[in-house]
C-alpha cells in the first residue's frame, strides 16, 4: 500500500492565485483530514471528510475548499491564495474517525508571496 | 473546551539517558489521548494511544507513556534514549463520546534533541 499520497511537494504562488492540493489514500479509510502546521502552533484542523460526499468545517477552514467525490481522493482548493495562508499542509486519513490512529501524508510545503 | 498543552519547546537529553517529553490535556469526560512523531521533512507517525484500562501504555520505537488521571497528563517516556529519537513530537486529545463534533487537538510539539 502506498498510504497516504500528497502532491505537490512544495509550492510557491503568488497572492490572489488559485490551486489545488491533492490527497489519495489506498487504504479504503472513512475519515480524511487537512491540517495545516505552523511554527509554535502545533497541527489546525482545516476540513475533514467523514466519507464520500460529507465534508464539514474544522478550526480554520476560512479560504480553503474540499470535496468528496470517492473514498480514496480529498483535494483541498485554495479559492484566493494570501500570505497567512503560507504553512506546511498534511492530508490524513483514518478508518473509523479521530479516534482511531491517523495515517499522515507527507505534506505539501506552499509559500505565497 | 479540547486543549493540550506541551510546556517544554524543547527537551534535550543524552544518548542512553531516560527521556520524558510531558503533556497535559484539558477535556469534557475521558479523553482519548495520543502521541504522533515527526522526523525530519515528513509527516507524523502514531506511537501510542491511551482509552482505557492501563495507565501505562507501550508503543513504538521503545516509547512508553503514563495517563495519570487527576493530574490530567500524558507524558512520554523512553528509559534509554537514542540519537535517532531526535524529532519533533505531538501529544493529541480527543474526549470519548464526542461523535462527529469532537475533534483531534494537537499541542504545539516539543522538539527532542539526543546528544551522543
């Protein structure tokens, strides 16, 4: 299995541009996750899915868009790219819920200058 | 309200010396407590997780962490630390119960360092 697979790797975009962030999973998980992870801040959850075509609001989902079309994929779209957006962001996925143990991709580094 | 809090930014420790990188936790009811590890440039890995039952829970790599209950914390220890620990480690809380509206709190992460 390949777990949890995140492209790109890094990115930069300028302000006010567009982009989306890919997550696939192939280990058939219910749940899937995007956090960001900023300096002292530890991880904020963004959006998270509790199956195909559910999707619900976490900490910080202001700017950001998801969507569930299929169990496996859970891209997150930045409508309008800002300089607070500039974070490391980790897609996870997980087979029943939070309380089960999350399975971490390995992350998209994006920059907006 | 879900909170976590690591006191420490960083823990430095010699190779072979116990380590212990502490967390406490604030939650509604009992809580499902974790730790994830971060190497370098990659995501986290789970080490452990406490629900229930035993206050001292063994995971990965060695680690071990204790739930003490009416000091709300979670602290992770190691009795013989390794250069390869060096990382940066989270201590995560979710309380039982919570359905779909309870959510995973991440602290902030406390960067081990392990001298030779």
């Amino acid at each position: 299995n390949a777990g949890v697979t995140q492209t790109p790797k890094f990115q930069v975009l300028k302000t006010g541009q567009s982009m989306t962030l890919q997550c696939a999973q192939d280990m058939n998980h219910e749940y899937m996750s995007w956090y960001r992870q900023d300096p002292g801040m530890g991880l904020r959850l963004i959006h998270y899915s509790v199956g195909a075509g559910i999707t619900d609001q976490g900490e910080v989902p202001n700017g950001y868009n998801v969507s569930r079309s299929t169990t496996e994929d859970f891209p997150l779209r930045l409508l309008s790219a800002a300089p607070s957006q500039t974070s490391v962001y980790f897609c996870a996925s997980s087979y029943r819920g939070f309380s089960y143990e999350q399975y971490f991709g390995p992350g998209t580094r994006l920059t907006v200058t | 309200a879900q909170s976590v809090a690591q006191p420490e930014d960083q823990v430095n420790v010699a190779e072979g010396n116990p380590l212990t990188v502490k967390c406490t936790y604030s939650v509604s009811g009992n809580p499902y407590l974790f730790w994830y590890v971060q190497y370098p440039n990659r995501g986290l890995q789970f080490l452990l997780k406490y629900i229930t039952g035993d206050n001292l829970v063994k995971g990965s790599y060695g680690f071990e962490a204790e739930f003490n209950k009416s000091q709300t914390s979670f602290h992770l220890k190691k009795p013989s630390a390794l250069v390869s620990d060096s990382a940066l480690y989270f201590c995560a809380v979710r309380a039982h119960g919570s359905g779909n509206t309870g959510k995973l709190i991440f602290g902030q992460g406390t960067t081990l360092q392990v001298k030779p």
